[in-house]
C-alpha cells in the first residue's frame, strides 16, 4: 500500500506530458491510458500498479 502512496505522489507531481509519456513508456500495450484529464490519467494509472502488485504477490 505504501508503495502505491508513492506513486500517487509522483503521479500528482507531474504535468499531463510526463504523465502520458510514463503511460505510455509503462503500458504500451493499452494505447489510450495516457489520454485524458491528469486526474482521470492517474487513477488508471494506480488501478493499473495496483492490480500489477496484486499479480505480484500472488
């Protein structure tokens, strides 16, 4: 969980072109996580970690 605190923090520290490029360098694989407004962007993002975290641990 703190691992996801950080990244949220990250996330909100970066303008909308960080936050693209970061999407779209993480998960080339889905084309459009990186459109939208920055705070749409970013809860896909964590949802995207989170559920990247949860396939970790198991």
């Amino acid at each position: 969980m703190k691992e996801i605190l950080k990244l949220e923090n990250k996330f909100r520290k970066m303008n909308a072109q960080e936050l693209y490029e970061y999407a779209t360098q993480h998960y080339p694989e889905i084309p459009n996580v990186g459109i939208g407004k920055p705070k749409l962007v970013i809860r896909r993002l964590l949802n995207l970690e989170r559920e990247r975290l949860y396939r970790e641990e198991k």
